[in-house]
C-alpha cells in the first residue's frame, strides 16, 4: 500500500527533495488560483511542477518523466488531484514551511455542479442504476451512497463523488472505491465494506 509522507519535512531524503522544491517553486510563480476538483487547474498544476523539476539537471534522476511519475507514486500521488488533495490536508503545515496554500482553493460545491447528492446510509427507494456506493479500500472508512440524476459516467461527476467522500470520511482519495449500487448489493458483506483485506490480499469484486 502506497504511504503518502511526501510532506514529512522531519525527514530528510534526497528523493523527496526535489519534488518538495518543485512544487514551491511552482506556488512561487503563480499569479491564480488553482481550484481543487477543476480538471484543467489540477492538469497545469501537475505539468508545471513536472517541467520544473525536470528541466533543473541538479536534480539528477528526476530529469526522466518515467522516474519523475514513480516518485509522485511512491508516495501515493498520481496525478494533481492527488497531489492537491494531499496538501489540502497538510495546509497549515505547508504554510508554516513557506509555502503559498493561499493559491490552492477549497473544492466548490461538485455535488450541486453535477446534480449528485449524498444520502448517506439511508435507504434507497429510487432507480438503483443511478446509485453509487463509495466504501474504502480497506474497509476502514464509514460507506456512504450518492444519487445521480443523469447518466452513470466515469468522470467528471466520480471524481466529485471521491472528492466529496475523502473530505466527508478522511479516506485518501486513491483509496476510495465506487461501485453501482446493484451490483454492490450483490457483494458479501466483507466485500461491501471493503476492495482489500489490511493485509493486502484483494478480495473478488465486481467494479462499477
């Protein structure tokens, strides 16, 4: 399981360095803001920091893409979102080590936006088809359900589910897990709570 500590500034290691560098270098330089959940905001944020990072050769390594990916990787971050979400949670600790969190902006309602709304646990007495429950990866996090009314699609409106469901439970968002509500309820109840035993063993599943 990936453990994101990319912000544990109580350690001193030569492959976060840079990374930790880039991004603020990156925050430095901006003169917007950066909204999390926008897609286009969190694809320059990623790119910017990426062309940092590897366009400076005392960075050693980091000046490949590949190896620059597997060190966001490491510590769980994939793509900006991750990486946002990630300092959103550590931003007053960002702040006390000089780093401009004033540029990166709460997520706007993305429920509202995409016509979704959270139900919680409550029973649903509605089209199923149009249901999605979102448990964690491990189990370790309450499972809440979503309605939507429109088109069951991947993206946008399941980003703003994830999104919606690391900041109401505290789940890293790459390890929250949707699925449909019919095939959920098709699940064992271990299945339902959770995608993977503590131990890291994957359970069968059927993903929406």
């Amino acid at each position: 399981m990936a453990t994101s500590n990319l912000f544990d500034f109580s350690v001193k290691s030569l492959q976060r360095s840079p990374i930790l560098e880039g991004i603020k270098k990156v925050l430095d330089a901006r003169k917007s803001a950066l909204r999390i959940g926008n897609e286009k905001d969190a694809r320059v944020f990623f790119c910017n920091v990426m062309e940092y990072i590897m366009s400076h050769e005392s960075f050693g390594k980091y000046t490949n893409y590949q190896k620059l990916r597997e060190g966001f990787a490491r510590y769980g971050i994939v793509d900006g979102l991750t990486l946002m979400l990630e300092m959103d949670e550590k931003r007053e600790l960002l702040v006390e080590h000089g780093y401009k969190m004033e540029w990166i902006k709460n997520p706007e309602d993305l429920l509202k936006r995409y016509n979704i709304v959270r139900v919680g646990n409550h029973t649903i007495d509605a089209d199923e088809t149009r249901t999605i429950v979102v448990r964690s990866k491990y189990g370790n996090y309450p499972v809440l359900q979503y309605r939507y009314y429109g088109p069951v699609c991947d993206c946008p409106q399941m980003t703003a589910i994830k999104i919606d469901y690391h900041y109401q439970t505290g789940c890293k968002f790459f390890e929250t897990r949707p699925i449909l509500y019919s095939t959920w309820m098709g699940l064992s109840p271990e299945q339902q709570n959770a995608t993977c035993m503590i131990d890291g063993t994957d359970m069968e599943e059927e993903i929406a």
